[in-house]
C-alpha cells in the first residue's frame, strides 16, 4: 500500500479520502526539517500546506517520493526545480480557498477605511472616541487590484457590488476577460496613480519580489490605502513603513509578512496598520476543500497517473 505523509494540520477529510481510495495516510505535523529528512524517503507522496518548506536537501532525501500536494495555492514552499529533477510531481489546490482569501482581503479593506479594529478596541477598554475614528466610504472609490487570477476575480466582484470603480493591472488578462468581468485594465502606473485602495493578488517569484517599494509608493496617490492578503516578499517592508510615517500611506492592511511566524515586526504598534496572522484562507470551507482536493489530486496521480494542477506537470514523465 502506498504511503502519503501528511506533514501540516489539514482536515480530516484528507485521511479519509487517501483511505477510502485505498491508500495509507501518515499524519506526523510540527516535524523539524531533521525529522523530516530522516523519515521522509518512506513515503510516495507529501502533502504539505505553509509551514513546511520542502528543500532541495529534503527533496534530495525522499528517494521514493512521487508527488507533492500543497493544500493551497502558492507553491513558494516546495524546490519546485529540485522536484523537477528527481521527477516529482507538485501540485496545487487553486481554486480551494479562492473565495476565502478574496473575502479576507476585503474585510481587511473595510476595516482599514471605517477603523474597525482600533474602534473595537478602544470600546472594549470603555473609551467612546466617535471622533477619532472617522472613516472614508468606499462607494466612488477606486479600487486597484493588481494580479486578476482567481482571487483578484472574487475581490474585483465583490468590489464592483460595492459600487467601487475597479481597475486592474494584470499582464496576463486578455481584453475579452476584462470586458466579461466589467473592469479597467490599465498599467501599473495608471493604476498607482488612479487607486484610493490597492490590494495585491499576484504569486511571489522574481518580477513581483519587492514590487512595492519606495519607487511604487512614489507613484501612488497621497493617502492611498493598501491591502496585502498575497505573500509577503513583495513588500520592500521598510519602504511601506517610511510611506506610512510620512503620511503618503494613510493605512496598511497585512496578513502575510517577509518572515514568518512574524512574532516581532516593524509594523507593530503603527496606529495605521491593521495586521493578521496568514489567516487569509483559514475557514472552515477553505479547509475541508483544499484537504479534499489535495487528497484526491494526489490518489488519483499515484494510482492512475493523472495529473491535475500540477506546476511541473511538463517537466514530468
């Protein structure tokens, strides 16, 4: 019976599913990259979510690995080349926590223009600041979504919804997508100079690595708000709190950090900046889907040979 290591917390629909499909799951979460390496050769497959990261001396390691599932989207985590190499498949989970993230990150608009993190808690401490806590509306506004892939769909919607003006910067949207979606596209510096809030759906990988820093910033409207639920590495983090203390930035909403866990950080204690754990895609549905998906992508390539979602499916026999 094949093995399948599931190496991060996931629900437990992912056990049942590689059970029922007639393989045999092995739970073993928080391991080091020590214990990891040591045991990680008796398995064919790994599905890991964000707080593993899979290196090429780990990759090099798992001698019988066939295919790893990130039960998620980004893949930032796992040596895709390495995997390549060895003629491991790695997959993903795209669609899994779309609707999750994209929700997050407009609850993290929301409350960067009404204050609603800093009024909650100042009422909980029994202040009633009415006045410190004047907001904007977002009805009128523009809002720049950068990176219109899955999530950035689900946040322009809902924008739209919201009678916000949307426009997008996407190098890989066509006109007819644009046009069915009834959004703007535009260059990223229309965008930095149009957006009141700017929110960024993009992966993380060599063009988008530091892209807002202080030069992106200097092309944004004074005031801008912007909301980063993406990954952290493409935030020059200095820059954003320079352009936050000088008031160019009116408020920074973050859920995703250059280091993580991010137990001490540059943004703390900023009054303008409301900061979340990575917990974008962390609901209940996000969960039980992506732990189903991972599960079923994963039985149906060591038993069948199919690949779905994979990110190196071409380098892959």
């Amino acid at each position: 019976m094949k093995k399948v290591l599931i190496a991060d917390k996931a629900d437990k629909l992912c056990e049942t599913v590689l059970r029922d499909k007639g393989l045999e799951p092995v739970v073993k979460t928080g391991m080091t990259p020590a214990e990891l390496k040591a045991c990680i050769a008796e398995y064919d497959a790994i599905i890991v979510r964000s707080a593993t990261t899979l290196t090429r001396e780990l990759i090099e390691a798992a001698t019988n690995l066939k295919a790893v599932a990130r039960a998620g989207s980004g893949v930032d985590n796992i040596d895709v080349p390495a995997c390549s190499e060895k003629n491991i498949l790695v997959m993903n989970t795209p669609f899994g926590n779309t609707v999750s993230t994209g929700e997050h990150a407009l609850a993290m608009m929301m409350s960067l223009a009404r204050h609603i993190p800093q009024a909650n808690a100042s009422t909980h401490a029994g202040k009633w600041e009415k006045k410190k806590f004047e907001g904007v509306e977002l009805t009128g506004k523009t809002l720049g979504v950068i990176g219109c892939g899955n999530i950035g769909a689900v946040v322009a919607d809902r924008a739209m919804g919201l009678k916000m003006n949307v426009v997008v910067y996407d190098p890989l949207m066509t006109v007819e997508r644009a046009r069915e979606m009834g959004v703007t596209m535009v260059t990223l510096d229309e965008l930095y100079a149009q957006a009141d809030f700017i929110t960024w759906h993009v992966t993380m990988n060599p063009a988008t690595k530091g892209m807002l820093n202080k030069d992106a910033i200097a092309k944004m409207k004074k005031g801008v708000r912007l909301i980063n639920c993406a990954r952290g590495g493409i935030m020059v983090e200095e820059d954003v709190k320079a352009g936050l203390a000088s008031g160019h930035i009116a408020g920074l909403a973050c859920d995703v950090y250059v280091t993580e866990p991010a137990t001490d950080h540059i943004f703390f204690g900023l009054e303008n900046v409301v900061l979340t754990p990575h917990i974008a895609a962390s609901t209940k549905d996000a969960q039980v889907t992506v732990a189903r998906q991972a599960a079923e992508q994963i039985a149906d390539y060591l038993l069948n040979g199919v690949k779905k979602h994979a990110v190196n499916g071409d380098h892959v026999k």
